[in-house]
C-alpha cells in the first residue's frame, strides 16, 4: 500500500532536522572524544590521506574509517570548524528519524511515521549525541535502516533493492564500528527465523550474493590500510575488538566513560526520556499485535507487522542484554537500542485513544502531570547543587540555565499530562514537542556555557596569538589522545602552512618537533605529548614506529632550557584532589606562576615563551598581568 506524504510529513522532518542541527557550531569540541574524530578528519585532508587515520601527526588505528570519511568530507565542504565536523552526526541522527517514519507509517498508520520521526528527534539521548561526535548516532541509524529491509526483504524477498540495501548497511556498519555491526541484524534475523520455525529465510537470503556486497563495501580499505600499516588487522580485532569486550583493552583509556550495570540500566532510560515512560503501554501493545499476528485467522497484514514488533523488541534488547554482564560497557553502549523503542512508542501513542489502550492513556497523563510539579519544583534548588560542584563552581550563568531548563521540562511535562488526561493526545504530543525543543535549545546553549571545563579552544585563542608558530606545544597528557588532537586542531585551523613558513624546515631534513608534513610542500602544527606523566596517560602503542609527538619528562626538560619558546599544558582531566597526581607532578624545573589558566587547564611557558608572551602584550599596550592570568 502506497501512503502519500503530506505537508504535516514535510513539516515534522523540517523541524526534526533543525532541533538536531541546532547550535552545532556553538562551542569547542568536547575533549577527548570529539577532538580525536574531528582531529582525524582534519589529517585526512592536510595529508590527502584517506586510507590511514592520522591523529596529531601519526596514525591512529583503534577505529574503522566511515565516520572519518563523512566528518573529513563536511569539513572540505563547510571548512575546519566546529558546525562542519558534527554535522554528519546530526544528520546521521536525522536519517534515522527519517526511516523511523517511514517504518512506523507501513507498521501503523502515518499518524504513527509522524510520532515516531517528531520522538527519535526529541529524545534525550539522540540530541545529545548527535551534538557531540561519537559513533553511536550513526551505528543506531544504519541498524535501524538495516532491520527495515531485512524486514520488508523477508516479506517480499523478489524486490532486490532491500536485498542489496540490506547487504550494503550491514558492510556500512562494519566500516563504522567493526564487526559488532554484524552481529545485531544477524541477532534479530536468527530471532525472526525461531520465530517462524523455520530457517527457511536464510536459504532464500541469496547469501553468496550478500557475502560479496559486504566485502566490496569492506575489502578495500582493509586492505589498503593492513598493507600501508602491517599489524593493524590483528591489532584491531584483537585489542580494540576482543580485549575491549574482555576488559583487558590496554590502555583503559575509555574507562572515563565506563558505568556499572544498574548504571547502565539507568543512562539507558535516560536517553529515552521522556518516551521511556511510555515504555509499559508500548510492550503492551506490541505484545497485543505479536500474538494477533500468530493467530491461525491473522491476516498478511497482520501477520507483517506482528514481525515487525518482534524484530524491533529484539533490536531493543540486543544492545541492553549484550553488554549489561561486560564489565567494559560505556554509557553509550545502549543508544542502538533508541529508536526500535521510539517506533513501539509511537505506535502506541497513534492508537491511544483505542478502547483498549484509554486506560494507559489515563495512567501517562498523570505519571507526566506529577513528574512535571516535581521537575518544575526543583528549578529552585537543584541549580544551586549542581554550580557547586568544583569543575563547574566559576561557571557564570550555570545557575540561571539549569533553573531554565528544568522550569521548562517541568511545564512541557505538566501541560502534556493534563491534555492527556483531557483525552487530547495528539494535543499533548504537539505541546511536548515545543516543550522539548526549548529545552534542547537551553542544553545546546549550556554546551557553550560550560566550554572551559571540556574544550581547549579558549585557551588556544588567548595564548597563540602572542607566542607565534615557532613555539613548541607540549600536553601533560590524558586519558585518550583526542585532546592533544584538539589542540592541534585549533593551533591550525587554516588548513597547513607552506615549508617556508616553518621555522627551521627543509624539504629534505626532518621537521622540527611540533611539525608535521602534510600534501604536497605543506606542512601542520602537532603537540608533544608526554609518555611517562602518570598510569591515567599512557598513550596507545599501535603497530609500526614510535609516534613523532611522543616526549617524556627528560625530554621535556630539554626542550624547557632551550632557546626555542615553549609551553606546558596540564592534564585538565586530572582528579583535583588525587594526592598521587599532584598539579605539578610533571611541571619542568624552573616553571614559573601559569601564563593562562582557562577552566582546568593551566598553560605555563619557559624563558623564551615567556619573552614573547610580555613582547605581545606590551604591543597591545597591556601590562603582562592584565593579558596573563584565568579566563
């Protein structure tokens, strides 16, 4: 059955894809992660090198290439900025709303496609993630687009373009996040198969053909980058892959992230709020349409969507039951399973007002009308815990956002839940909706407002004008290399400079630490990073010779007396009050007060950076205690 595509279609996509793109380029990266793929995508470019990532000069194996491509891609399209590098996030987050509305209209109705796109996009989790750069946005929506054709191949296996679609995401997912993106579709495929008791599915799957699209998608830049980085193939499947799952990955650099499993249950339901409340009435009617569908008298259609509901409960579960023993699951992890449990929720929220569903009607209105008096009622005193805590504590303006956006959550809430109760659901979804949107839009500001604590980007802007391209950039380190990664982003944002204008360089010779020679006669600015500052900074060890950025202390030391200007950032991840991780554990002899302190970063400089540094301020007429000091 074809289903038109009105203007309230139209209308819900538009909105959808400007609250996901909303502020995208307002505040610096978020370090660690979004400075690794923004700083990889960067590489890319600066080397013309799309084959091998490169992170701060050197290669960076430990994730397949998709996300690279696209961010790399937006940033030769848009420039080397912050909206360029999420903007294939966000619109990863939009594509899959788009096939969220698409499915929910052949499962229900198109009142259903309109929820269920309007939902996913309002969903805690999805604008969250999809304005920052992490892979999981994309991975969701490619498996979801992956279980809607393996659902609509098995009921009309002739039409050959979900075949080939079915094949190719599932080779896409693969390129996005290693064989894991394999295992979910084949996971649901088996589940439908026992379901049906028969396996008959897969003999008329055309498997060989799929083999063969999987690897065309695959094969090439396996084996582009194995033969350009001997090792990487065994180093990837075997510490990225099985030693992550094991909890045995060296080094632990994503235990910043990691959660216990009644928090992993948890950020799960978080990144579904507010639809995660709908949760008992969506089973509910799930249940009711699998077990109608089995029925002897079950039409076709029925009998369609009944595996339909099967196949996005187990698309729902998969991520959650997967990881939930794993003692190496990150808050992350469970984001896949979103948009399966968006679609079953908008399919209950477009069928409400059934006889048999006016009841969980009932009981929503006031489950939101109560959290709405609660949420509302904690604008008044939840802000004042939240501007104590030491990392946000000179945050200016965090007081007033907070108690915004909880005063609006809990209105939106509120009126939601009375409409329900009034019998107006598609009232009180439309009123959510809005509700949301100024919610989001007050996060996306927040994001901007607490950029101290999270980006570098401020303290490069300060401190680079006034030390020039002759300074060495050192970082104590962290727990992932991404931040030095951002650092280099933002030291060069134009793109490379010619050999000439390096300090030093030759065409010939080796480039001065700090350096990096890019495409043609162009060369980038690096950070050395210190390799023995601490168990927390251990830098990964990946196949092939010891990176050009990596220094230690001694090293350090020597860069320090010499004649070169350089300066010192410490970690800002450290734990402030860690007696065995002191602020100046690393510092070199001799370093002085800091020339900068922005948030938790502290940058010092040595003799000659120092020089520059009152040099500059001296030309800006500014005493050096007025253009030094904390940001």
């Amino acid at each position: 059955m074809r289903l038109g595509v009105g203007w309230a279609d139209i209308a819900v996509l538009v909105l959808g894809l400007l609250v996901l793109t909303c502020g995208l380029g307002g505040y610096g990266f978020y370090e660690p992660h979004e400075g690794h793929f923004a700083g990889v995508a960067r590489e890319m470019l600066l080397r013309n090198d799309w084959v091998t990532p490169t992170l701060n000069g050197a290669p960076y194996l430990n994730k397949p290439p998709l996300l690279y491509w696209l961010i790399a891609t937006s940033t030769k399209l848009f420039g080397f900025n912050e909206f360029a590098a999420r903007l294939p996030v966000a619109l990863a987050g939009w594509l899959g709303a788009v096939v969220a509305w698409k499915w929910a209209r052949e499962l229900w109705n198109p009142t259903a496609g309109r929820m269920a796109a309007a939902m996913l996009c309002m969903a805690a989790g999805w604008f969250l993630f999809t304005h920052q750069i992490l892979i999981d946005v994309l991975l969701a929506s490619l498996l979801l687009a992956s279980y809607y054709c393996l659902w609509r191949f098995l009921w009309e296996p002739r039409r050959w373009r979900y075949c080939l679609a079915l094949y190719g995401l599932l080779g896409l997912c693969i390129l996005t996040k290693g064989p894991v993106g394999l295992f979910f579709p084949v996971l649901s495929w088996v589940g439908l198969a026992l379901n049906r008791r028969s396996f008959a599915s897969f003999q008329k799957a055309r498997l060989v053909l799929g083999a063969g699209v999987i690897l065309a998608v695959i094969l090439p830049w396996v084996v582009a980058v194995e033969r350009a980085n001997p090792g990487f193939l065994k180093y990837f499947l075997l510490n990225e892959n099985l030693s992550r799952i094991a909890d045995v990955r060296w080094p632990p650099d994503y235990a910043v992230s990691k959660v216990s499993a009644l928090g992993y249950l948890a950020v799960a339901g978080i990144w579904g709020i507010p639809w995660t409340l709908l949760l008992p009435q969506a089973l509910s009617s799930a249940w009711q349409d699998w077990q109608q569908g089995r029925s002897p008298e079950a039409t076709w259609s029925q009998r369609r969507r009944s595996e339909g509901m099967l196949l996005l409960t187990i698309a729902a579960a998969a991520p959650l039951l997967l990881f939930l023993p794993m003692s190496s699951r990150l808050v992350y992890y469970s984001l896949p399973a979103l948009p399966p449990v968006i679609l079953l929720c908008a399919g209950w929220w477009s069928r409400c007002r059934e006889p048999g569903q006016r009841q969980g009607q009932r009981s929503l209105g006031w489950v939101f009308a109560l959290l709405g008096l609660v949420v509302g009622t904690g604008a008044f005193w939840l802000p004042r815990l939240v501007v104590n805590l030491p990392e946000l504590a000179n945050i200016a303006g965090l007081h007033f956002t907070a108690a915004f956006l909880l005063l609006a959550l809990g209105a939106s809430w509120l009126v939601a839940g009375v409409l329900l109760l009034a019998r107006w659901p598609y009232r009180a979804l439309v009123g959510l909706c809005l509700g949301l949107s100024l919610v989001w839009a007050t996060v996306a500001n927040g994001f901007a407002t607490t950029e101290a604590v999270r980006s570098s980007r401020q303290l490069i802007a300060a401190a680079d004008p006034r030390l020039g391209l002759e300074t060495l950039w050192v970082f104590e380190g962290s727990r992932e290399l991404g931040a030095a990664g951002a650092m280099s982003y933002y030291l060069d944002r134009r793109g490379g400079h010619p050999l000439a204008e390096v300090p030093g360089a030759t065409r010939t010779a080796p480039l001065p630490p700090g350096w990096a020679r890019g495409r043609a006669e162009t060369a980038y600015r690096t950070v050395m990073v210190l390799t023995d500052g601490g168990v927390n900074r251990l830098p990964p060890v990946f196949p092939g010779p010891a990176p050009a950025y990596a220094t230690n202390r001694r090293q350090l030391q020597e860069f320090w007396d010499s004649t070169r200007p350089v300066v010192f950032v410490t970690d800002f991840l450290r734990q402030p009050n860690d007696p065995q991780d002191p602020l100046d554990l690393n510092l070199p002899i001799s370093a002085k007060e800091p020339l900068q302190v922005v948030g938790p970063r502290q940058l010092y400089g040595n003799a000659a950076a120092q020089e520059h540094w009152e040099q500059s301020c001296a030309s800006r007429g500014q005493a050096t205690a007025e253009c030094s000091g904390r940001i």
